[in-house]
C-alpha cells in the first residue's frame, strides 16, 4: 500500500515509525524544511519532499505514483494545509485521513496567567496596548512572527525558531537583531523556558494551542513560576473537515487503516 503523509509534526514521525512496524506499506512523507524530512526519513519513510507542496503538485504526486491512502498529520494551526488535503482527496476520490492531535487538557492547570486570542494579529494589538514595558518571547513560529512585529518593536522581540536557515532568513528580513534569535530544535523543558524568560527579561510570552506534545503546559507552567503573561492563540476552525475523518492517537488510527489493508 502506497501512503501520502503529509507531515512535519512529531505525530507525523510516530506515526510513520507505527505504520512501517505493523504494516506492509510505502510511504511519501512531504514536510516544508529539510530539517522536517531529515526526521521523517529517519523515521522510517520510504521517501521524502522538502519544500511546501501547493494544491496542482500534490494533484500531480498523487496521480503520477498511484497512492491509495492520504493522511494528513501537519500541525493543528497548518489550516491552508488540511483545506487544500481535504480538497485533493475529495476530487481524487482518495481515502483521506486527519491526525489531529488532542487539545491541552486545561484541567489541572493554573490559566490565571493566560489571555486567549483568536489571531497573532488580535495577539500583536493586546500587546501594543497592555504590555508596553519589557520583551516579548514568541514561542510561536518564524511564519508567524511578521503580525506581531508590526505592533511591537523588534528591539523588543524575541523569537524562538528552528535552527534552519529559512527561519533565521525570516528574522533578518524583519529586522530582529541577531542576539534576540533564540534557534533551537525541539520542544524546551519548563526550567529551559524559564531561563528563557530570565534572559530575555520577558513580560509576556506568545503560544499557540499546540497541544501537550507541542510543550503547551511546561510554556505555562514556566510563565506561572515567573508570574508573566501568556497570549494564547486559540486553534483555527476547519468547517470543511469532517469529523468521521479525524483521529486523535495511533489506536484510532490502527481502526482506520485496517479497512485498507
């Protein structure tokens, strides 16, 4: 059986280290950095594409190798992404499968500290109003750092980013002074993101609701330890998924692949 996995995440990486353990299958993996399908490859993937894939490519793929399966596992804020997936594999009549990882469970969690927005741009705003004094600690991505900067001052911004050229790329292009990149690998433990916060002398703190494999609760777990705030941008709705078409761990994954093989 031939798969289309359209990744990136680290559920992206479990899930093709699952599926080549159990399964006889082959499996394209596309991410958006070679850093993404340096993993995926290493994971197990039968082959990989690094750069973003628009509609008409993945048409093209799709049709060219003859995939049976498409299963999109990119991140929960990649909406474009699933909306395009979603699109293809309605027109290619394709098996389509989305694997979204759950929401952060909030239960025993101390939210005092958190302002929850719908956008970066409505994050941005918040902090040219209320957090006038101290530095800003992006915690959110390099692609979503241009609608923060256009209320905030890169002299007062701090981002942290994956350690890939395109990212850092970005920052120059934004003007973020070099000594402000923080460019790592991988999610950061709560004592690293309070040294972070110590640093950078950070009163505020942006996340996306990026769910617990994404570090969610050591960010916040960290900003309630050094009483900052956290701006919190709340996961995009996708009206055109269906929910019959989501899974949310390999287990319920496991119940859809095995109508396939």
């Amino acid at each position: 059986m031939k798969i289309f996995l359209l990744g990136g995440t680290k559920d992206s990486i479990n899930i093709i280290e699952h599926i080549k353990k159990n399964y006889d299958a082959h499996i394209l993996t596309t991410t958006t950095t070679e850093y993404g399908a340096k993993l995926a490859k290493e994971g197990g993937s039968d082959e990989t594409i690094a750069r973003p894939l628009p509609k008409e490519d993945i048409i093209e793929i799709l049709n060219k190798d003859d995939f049976d399966l498409l299963i999109d596992a990119t991140h929960p804020f990649a909406s474009h992404i699933t909306q395009t997936s979603i699109t293809v594999s309605k027109q290619m009549k394709m098996p389509y499968i989305r694997f979204e990882r759950p929401a952060t469970n909030f239960e025993e969690i101390d939210e005092s500290h958190i302002i929850y927005v719908e956008s970066f741009d409505e994050a941005g705003k918040l902090i040219e109003s209320e957090f006038k004094k101290g530095n800003v600690l992006h915690f959110a991505g390099a692609n979503t750092m241009a609608d923060i900067v256009k209320y905030v001052s890169p002299e007062r911004f701090y981002p942290r980013i994956l350690k890939v050229e395109s990212s850092i790329e970005k920052c120059k292009k934004l003007n973020i002074p070099e000594d402000h990149i923080i460019a790592m690998n991988g999610a950061a433990s709560c004592e690293e993101n309070m040294d972070l916060i110590e640093k950078t002398d950070a009163c505020v703190m942006i996340t996306k609701e990026s769910g617990e494999i994404g570090g969610v609760i050591d960010k916040i777990e960290a900003a309630n330890r050094k009483n900052i705030a956290v701006i919190m941008i709340q996961r995009p709705k996708i009206d055109e998924l269906d929910k019959k078409d989501v899974v949310t761990n390999l287990e319920e994954l496991d119940n859809k692949l095995k109508n396939f093989f």
